[in-house]
C-alpha cells in the first residue's frame, strides 16, 4: 500500500512557552523511551501484517516533538525501525525534524544514512532576546552553526526548510524583518512563517489569560502581525520564493 507516512517522536529537550503540541521534557521520560521505540516496531510490524505486504511510504515525515533530542544510541535505533519497517520508493521524500540545539554531526550523518532529503530546522528567530522569552533552548549562533553542519554533510539532495515565528514578544518589525534577512542568506530552499498563537494551557497563552505583568513584552496585535507576514510574503517573492501555502513558500519546484 502506497501512502503518507507520519512518526511522532514525542520528547523535546524542554518545552517552549508557546507550544502545544504533545511533547515531554527528554529529562522526565528518558525511561521510557527504549519502550516506546519497541512499541513503535511492533505496530508498524502488525499494520505490516494486516496489510498483507509492507507499507510503501510515497511521503515520510518525522517530527514532533524532536526527533534529535534523542541520543545518538536511540536516533539511530529509531531509523532503523523505520528502515526496515517501511519501503521508500524512488524519489520518496524524507523529512525530519531538528533543532538547533539539539544537533551534532553524528546525528546528521545517521539522517544522511537514512537518506534524508528534507530537513526542517526550527530557527524561530535569529534574535536571542526573542528566542530567551519563548523559551528556546538554542542562540542564533546554534542555528547557523546547525545550517553549516547539515550543508556540510554530502547529503546527495537536500532541501533545507527554515521554520521562523512572528508576532513574538518583543518582537517588532525591526526584529522580524532581521530573522527574515538572516534567513534568506542561508538560501534555503523552503521557508516556513507561522504567526504566533497563544494557545489555552500553554505558559505564554497562560500568562496573557492573567495579563502578569511584565510576562508578554509588547506582544504585537494582530495589526503588527498582518504588516510582518504582508512585508515577508512580498521579500521572499522578490526573493524567488512562490507561496504555494498559507505559511509555507519555496523555490520553484522545491514545494514539500
């Protein structure tokens, strides 16, 4: 069966203030990680099994959560689960996860191995103030420093996809339209704008629910958000890049 495939890796090394996705501080769930791997196999083994014949997966992603907040032992007990659990066709594409912070070069050659040729960095910001109050764990330097190693690693074919945030506290349009140069002059080949959401039981949704003072630094309105994304969408078109979705803008043909 010919179809999308999705893996959820659901530990991030910290969570940060504004996400909600399903995630658990690597710290606090390290023992159970190897069970999960397990059980892991074994459902893609019995969904194998019902099948009748190993799943083909046209489309693969895997995120989270953070795929490289695993240690090495364990990322790469991860892709070969995948490895042999699915089929991966002829110009298949394989996207991944990872954070800044969370790299090495060990972990980017076991993506290389598994012939990865989508890569999704979480960059947010090239403002470290920016990057401090929504509670990443990487600097602008970490990031351009992961850009560097994963450009470095002889992947045969690789887009890099560059996610960055807008509408952050203490973030204005100065700050935005930086992360947005930074970004640009990494020539990545997809770039990812999501506006900020403040999401119910989340720390920053939390804090803007109690209006704490001093917690949200001038959260830019929707009106500022507007003007961030129009400004953007107009840079990355002179850029070269074609909206294709609402967050989403790549070089031509190079769409995930």
């Amino acid at each position: 069966m010919e179809t999308a495939v999705y893996v959820h890796v659901p530990v991030c090394r910290q969570k940060c203030r504004y996400c909600a996705f399903y995630s658990e501080p690597l710290a606090e769930v390290s023992r159970w990680l190897d069970g999960y791997l397990s059980a892991l196999e074994r459902e893609i083994a019995m969904l194998n099994q019902r099948l009748g014949g190993m799943v083909t997966a046209r489309t693969f992603f895997l995120g989270g959560g953070t795929p490289t907040a695993l240690d090495t032992a364990r990322l790469e007990r991860l892709l070969g689960v995948l490895q042999r659990g699915l089929c991966f066709p002829a110009g298949a594409e394989k996207s991944v996860e990872v954070n800044p912070g969370t790299l090495t070069a060990r972990k980017i050659e076991l993506l290389r191995r598994f012939g990865v040729n989508r890569v999704s960095l979480g960059v947010q910001s090239f403002d470290d103030a920016v990057l401090r109050r929504i509670g990443r764990i990487h600097t602008a330097a970490q990031a351009a420093q992961g850009i560097a190693l994963i450009r470095a690693a002889g992947f045969p074919q690789l887009d890099v996809n560059l996610d960055l945030m807008f509408g952050l506290p203490g973030q204005g349009m100065w700050e935005w339209r930086n992360s947005v140069e930074q970004a640009l002059s990494y020539a990545p080949e997809h770039l990812s704008l999501y506006g900020l959401i403040l999401e119910e039981g989340t720390p920053l949704g939390d804090a803007y629910a109690r209006r704490r003072a001093g917690e949200l630094w001038d959260l830019p309105d929707e009106d500022a958000q507007a003007d961030m994304y129009d400004w953007a969408s107009d840079r990355l078109r002179r850029a070269g890049y074609r909206r294709y979705e609402t967050a989403n803008f790549a070089l031509p043909g190079r769409e995930c």
